[in-house]
C-alpha cells in the first residue's frame, strides 16, 4: 500500500507537467506560429520542388532562344598553318611539244600553192626522219610548292528558306509552355502536400488534447476513488481499477505528442524549411468546419480546365502535331546563302613582313532538293502521326480517370458533412452521458466501470470529430488540385 501511494503520488505531480507540455515546442527559443496561408507563401518560395521546376523554366528559355539563333548568319572565322615535309615531284614529256614537225608542216601549207601555179617547178620530196631511239619523255622531275604555307579567313551561312528550321522552332517554343505547366503542376502538388500536412498536424494536436485530457480525467477520477476507498465507501475492485486507468493514459498522451511532432517535421519537410526550425501551427480543425457546407456549393459545374496534367497533355499533343509537320517538311528544298574570304602565303622563311597574301573569297547560293532516302522521310511521318494517336489515346483516359476522382472526392466531401452532423450529434450525447455518469459515481449510484465506458465513448466521438473534419479537409484539398485551383485562387 505503501508503494501504491508513493506511485499515486508521482502521478499526481506528473499532471502538471503533462499541463505544460507543447508538442513540437521547444524550451529554448518560442515557436514561430505559422498560418496556413503562411505556411504555403513559404513554401512556394523555399520548396525545391517548386525552385527546380522554375530553373527547368529558364532552361527551356534558353534552348529557345539557341534555336532562335539558327535563323541568323552563322559567322566562322579560321586559320591554318602547314609545314610541308616532303614537296611533291612534277614530271613533263616532250611529245607534245615536237616544234620541227609543226614548222615544217606549216611551210608546205605555204609552198604548195606557188607550186601549182608554176608547172616547171619540181617540188622537193620530204626526207623521211628517222626513228627516235628513245621516246621524248624524262625521268627527271622538279619539285613544286613552298616550305610554309600560312592560310585565314571567314566563311558566313545564313538558311533563305528552310521549313524544317522554322517548324522546329515552333516546337522549341512548346518546349517553354511545357515547362511552365509543369512548374504550375509542381506548385500545385505542393500547396496540396502542404495543406495535408498542415491538417495532419491539426489532427495530431487535437487527439493530443483529447489524450491529455483523458488522462487528466482519470488522474482526477482516481483521487476520487481514492477518497472513496479511504473511508470504505468505494471497493478494492474500484480502487484498482481507477488506477489501472492513470497509468494506461499515459503512453497515449506520448504516443499523441510523438505524433504531433512527426507532423510538424513532415510539415516543415515539405515546406523545405530547416528540421531544426521552432514552428507551431495555428488554429484548429472545428475552425474549418464553419466552411463545409459553404465550399462544396461555390461551384455547380466542375470542369477540367485548369487540370494540369490534361494541360501537359494538349501541349505534348500540339508538339507531336509540329513533329508531323517537321518530318513532311523534310521533302522540301532548302535554299542556304554562303560567303567565303580566304588569305594564304606560301613561303620558305618566317619573315612575315615580305609575305606575299593572295585572297580567295566567293559568295553563292546552295539549293538542296531532297529526292530519294529509302522511304526514311515517309516511315518517320507515320511513326510521329502513331505516337500522336497513342497520346490522343492517354488524354481520353486521362480526363475519364480525373473525372472518376472529381466524383469521388465530391462523395467523400458529402460523407464528411454527414458525418460531422451525426459526430457532433454523438458528441453531444456522448458528453451528456458522461456527465450523468460521473454525477451517479460520485454519489454512488453508478461503478467505475459504467464512468470508464462513458469517458470511453466521449474520447472516441471526439477523435470521431476531428476525423470527419480531416477526411473532408484532405478531400477539398486533392479535388482543388485535380480542378487546378491555384493557390491566389
């Protein structure tokens, strides 16, 4: 008996202590209290869910603008320095060049007719050459080209006509809207994480409160007991059992504050603030519940809209549809401008101020007409118009399944309006009952077992309460983000 009053006696200096207690609250430094508006304004700015979807903007920005560019003259300039090793040798023959033969033939053509117009006159009889020995070609040959050759100069390009090129930048600029959308989407997910876990810690504290509560109840159902028991008018039964109950509420009201503080770190998680950071959240989740019957009317049609995912989709979809176009256009001519200047030396010596440069420079059109690739071009028009239908495909499914989940989070809106009616109604009844049972113990009409059954029920309708307020919370948030409800809006 001793050591049951010893243990009675801690717990009893241990319910101020449970009083004091703030889950998540540190000693140290006071917490900073944070709203729910607070709370998504941080982490739409600290998340790095939300920064990296934002640099995938700037990234798509700049591949469009590096597609821009192809549609201006490309400039090169080059230079270039050779060291010959070994020059080439040039061999020349000598028939070609047989100088006798062409003069002699070019006097008969003369003297021929002044023989025909005198008769007396004999012409001479040619004599016949003799036969060369040897051919009129040589085994030695001269070495042609220079030492150093030095050459620099700028070429330029600039696309006339080119239907490819200007498709492709239409898909560049897709590329963008793409990625804004799914920034919209990251902050989408983000405002939805952020309002669960700011609920979760609602709910959490609240069961805390309510296991506190519980546990202080029973603390001050047993010194009643125990004053009871102290002049015989309560059993040993009765005794035991209020203290069986102080001690079997306190790993609850641990367990809730556990619960309270993981919360909180998931909360700070996906606000992408510091673990470490001292925050609390403020309100509770009856404060919402003034607004049930009022969010589920503020719109009687709900559309698809402004669902992200379908948004991504008709864009993937008008890229696929540019991709058709892009792959047609590769059977079309092409017309490109092009310019050239070139400077080059050749020498034996390094000495640069007595180089001789002679420039080279051209400036032309280039027509490119695409006429045969082994059906290349025609296959990858079907391949692009293949995935375009399969992507039709998934939109239509898509928006059947989103439609799906907009009815059943609008069912289980409706499920927790009617459950709150009916848990508030229990609630109150629940409490009703306790007070008559606490009353009747007190004057000994009723056991301790009937008190512990009706603090049993009132514990459980008052999770009950908060439970229903939380599924149709958790709800409104996920249909917000399947209707693309932005968090301004």
């Amino acid at each position: 008996m001793r050591k049951i009053v010893m243990l009675l006696s801690a717990l009893a200096l241990s319910a101020p202590v449970f009083a004091q207690v703030q889950p998540g609250v540190s000693d140290s430094a006071a917490p900073v209290v944070l709203t729910l508006d607070k709370a998504l304004e941080i982490a739409l700015s600290e998340n790095v869910s939300v920064r990296v979807a934002d640099m995938e903007i700037q990234r798509s920005e700049y591949a469009k603008k590096g597609s821009y560019a192809a549609l201006l003259p490309q400039v090169d300039a080059s230079a270039s320095y050779m060291r010959t090793i070994k020059k080439q040798v040039m061999y020349m023959d000598g028939d070609g060049f047989d100088f006798g033969s062409m003069i002699g033939e070019s006097l008969a053509a003369y003297l021929f007719p002044l023989y025909a117009q005198h008769p007396g006159l004999v012409p001479p009889t040619p004599s016949k050459p003799e036969e060369e020995e040897t051919s009129g070609s040589s085994n030695e040959g001269f070495s042609v080209g220079r030492w150093n050759t030095f050459s620099g100069g700028v070429t330029m390009g600039l696309p006339l006509v080119n239907a490819q090129l200007w498709e492709s930048l239409r898909i560049s600029s897709k590329d963008v809207e793409l990625a804004v959308e799914k920034a919209r989407n990251s902050r989408l997910e983000t405002v939805t994480q952020v309002k669960q876990a700011f609920f979760s810690t609602l709910l959490a504290k609240e069961a805390f409160n309510v296991y506190k509560e519980v546990y202080e109840n029973a603390l001050e159902n047993f010194h009643r007991t125990e004053m009871r028991y102290n002049v015989q008018k309560a059993s040993e039964l009765d005794y035991t059992r209020a203290k069986t109950t102080v001690v079997s509420a306190i790993p609850n009201v641990y367990e809730a504050e556990c619960s309270v503080n993981l919360a909180l770190w998931q909360l700070k998680a996906v606000m992408g603030v510091d673990l470490d950071m001292n925050i609390d959240v403020a309100g509770a989740l009856e404060d919402y519940a003034q607004t049930m019957f009022r969010d589920i009317h503020e719109h009687d049609d709900f559309t698809l809209e402004g669902n992200s995912s379908l948004r991504q989709l008709e864009i993937q979809a008008e890229e696929l549809a540019s991709t058709i176009r892009l792959q047609k256009f590769a059977s079309l001519p092409s017309l490109s401008l092009a310019f050239s200047f070139t400077q080059n030396a050749m020498t034996n010596d390094f000495n640069f101020s007595t180089y001789q440069w002679s420039p080279y420079s051209y400036v032309g059109l280039s027509l490119n007409i695409p006429i045969f690739a082994g059906g290349k071009r025609y296959n990858a028009v079907r391949q692009a118009k293949v995935q375009y239908s399969q992507l039709a495909l998934q939109k239509d499914n898509a928006e059947r399944q989103l439609r799906i989940a907009i009815r059943q989070y609008l069912n289980q809106m409706e499920t927790g309006m009617k459950s709150y009616d009916s848990a508030q109604s229990a609630l109150e009844s629940a409490h009703k009952a306790y007070d008559i049972a606490a009353k009747s113990y007190n004057v000994g009409r009723s056991t301790l077992t009937d008190l512990n059954d009706a603090r049993l029920a009132l514990t459980q309708t008052q999770l009950g309460v908060s439970q229903t307020i939380y599924n149709y919370l958790v709800a409104k948030s996920n249909l917000e983000q399947t209707l693309g409800y932005d968090f301004t809006e």
